[in-house]
C-alpha cells in the first residue's frame, strides 16, 4: 500500500472517529439537559470521572502497564492535561450554563476551532491556509444558525455575563487541551486516557467539596444515576478515546474543525429525546457545518 493511500485510510478513520466524537458530546448536552435537578453540576462532574476511571480499570490495565515509564516521564504534564481539559472544562461549562443563555452557550462554543487554530499558529507556527480558514467559517456559521434559532434578528441581544466569560474560558482551556495531546507520550489512548481521568477525578473533588460547603452539592436521584452512567459511558469514556485517536491521526488544527459538528448532532438528538420540533434551520446548519469540514480537509489535500 502506498504511502497516499495509508494517509486516506488513516484520514477516513480519524473522520470516522471524531464524528462518533461530536455525536456522544452533543448527547451529552441531552444528558446534561435531563440532569438538572436530578444532580448537581460538580457532583455530576466528580461522579463522571470516577465512573469512566472504573471502566478504564477494567479495560485498560494492560496498556497502563506496558505504557508507564513513557506516560512517567510525563506524568505532570499529562496529569495537568487532565485536570484542564477534562475536570476544568466540564467545571465551568456546567456553572457557566446557569447564568447564560442557550445562544450564547452556543456560539461560543462554535469559537473552539477558532481557538485552536489560533494556539496552532501561535504556538506551532502551524500555518493557516485561505481554504482552510474559509472552512472554519462556515462551519461557525451553521452553529450560529443552531444557536439562534435560524433567527438572526436575536443575535442582536447577544450580550457578554458571566456565563459567557466562563464559557469563553472553558471553550479556551479545551482548544488547550486539543494542542497539548500532540505532546503526550505516545503511548495508546486507554492508558493515556486512565491517568488523565484519574487527575480530572482528583481535580474535581475540591469543586465537589467546594459546593458541598455551598450547600448545593446534590447526590443523583434514581433517574440521574441512569443519566450519569450515560454520560459516563459515551461523553466520558468512548467519545475521549475517539478524540485522543482523531487528533494523533490527523492532527489539533483539523480535528477542532469537528467540535462545529456537536450542537448540529445535540440539536437533532433534543428533536428526537425531548420531542422539540424539527426546523428547516437545523437541516441548513447541518449542511454548513458538514461543508465547512469538508473546505477544510479539502485544504489538506490539494
């Protein structure tokens, strides 16, 4: 096989991967949307890093094994990327989601590729391409679309509060985040992940303790415990081993490309979980969304 054909397949599974990836974290703003009032949001996100720490536990002991002198000799670093972009990012987005609204949340969230790109050239000297930056574009446009409504006219109420400079922090912390995984050990992507899961679930626990002190630390009812091994299951556990894979395939700069792909697939998922009614908006927004990856990866090729 040669060497063009193995980067096509190499590239057609990283697509494939970061997809399933914007798919369990837009379920996961449904699952986050159903856990109000059944958990509170760092109960939620304590509880969620230890439930993915079990299952890796199970499943990961091997790679763990084989992998630690590589993964020790960074252990700070990928300590710290766990505690950033897995503890902190869900910490403020769950806070930062009480005291915004549904537009802002969304908009800002279409920013992360912009983020990346932007850490990329700062601090890769990774060069952005017209095509490429147009493609980012785009797809920011369909999110834009999500996040309004199809109505542009509400955008024109958009203002900044403190939701929003949480959101704008965390949406920072995980383009971080995206960087920062091409400098971990090269190591497999369940034991990588283990050790950066065991920190996001150490970092969590003074923000439980905190909220706890608050008096607003709430244990899951019944019905949130079945949420929480949801969001355990797929954002948590599948959705972060299909990323760490997507990005060491085809890099930070066009895998963020895909997040734009989250409140497209969490619009559609709320249609059919929470029976919102269907618009000709969502159906445009997926389309843009869909094209700008393509603009984007198109850079890639040509």
């Amino acid at each position: 096989m040669t060497a063009r054909a193995l980067h096509v397949q190499g590239s057609g599974r990283a697509y494939l991967l970061l997809t399933l990836t914007a798919l369990c974290w837009g379920a996961n703003a449904v699952f986050a949307r159903l856990a109000v009032g059944e958990v509170s949001p760092m109960a939620l996100v304590a509880l969620r890093w230890l439930g993915a720490l079990g299952l890796l536990a199970v499943f990961a002991q091997a790679q763990v094994r084989r992998d630690w002198p590589a993964i020790r000799a960074r252990l700070m670093f990928v300590s710290a990327m766990g505690a950033i972009g897995l503890a902190a990012f869900n910490a403020l987005y769950y806070v930062a989601a009480h005291s915004t609204t549904a537009v802002n949340i969304g908009i800002i969230q279409g920013a992360v590729p912009v983020f990346v790109l932007a850490g990329a050239l700062a601090v890769d000297r990774t060069p952005v391409g017209g095509v490429q930056l147009a493609g980012v574009l785009v797809t920011m446009l369909g999110v834009v679309i999500v996040a309004c409504g199809g109505d542009f006219a509400r955008l024109a109420t958009f203002t900044l509060n403190l939701g929003d400079l949480l959101m704008i922090a965390a949406c920072a912390l995980y383009a971080g985040y995206t960087l920062g995984l091409r400098r971990c050990p090269p190591v497999a992507a369940l034991g990588l992940l283990t050790l950066m899961a065991g920190a996001a679930f150490l970092a969590s626990l003074p923000l439980a303790l905190t909220e706890a002190a608050l008096g607003r630390f709430q244990w899951p009812t019944p019905f949130g415990w079945a949420i929480l091994a949801l969001i355990t299951l797929f954002p948590s556990f599948l959705a972060q081993i299909f990323f760490i894979r997507g990005v060491a395939l085809i890099g930070p700069s066009r895998a963020g490309v895909f997040i734009n792909l989250v409140p497209v697939f969490a619009s559609i998922l709320a249609l059919v979980i929470l029976k919102e009614p269907f618009q000709p908006f969502h159906a445009i927004a997926l389309c843009l969304v869909l094209g700008g990856i393509w603009l984007s990866e198109r850079s890639r090729a040509t």
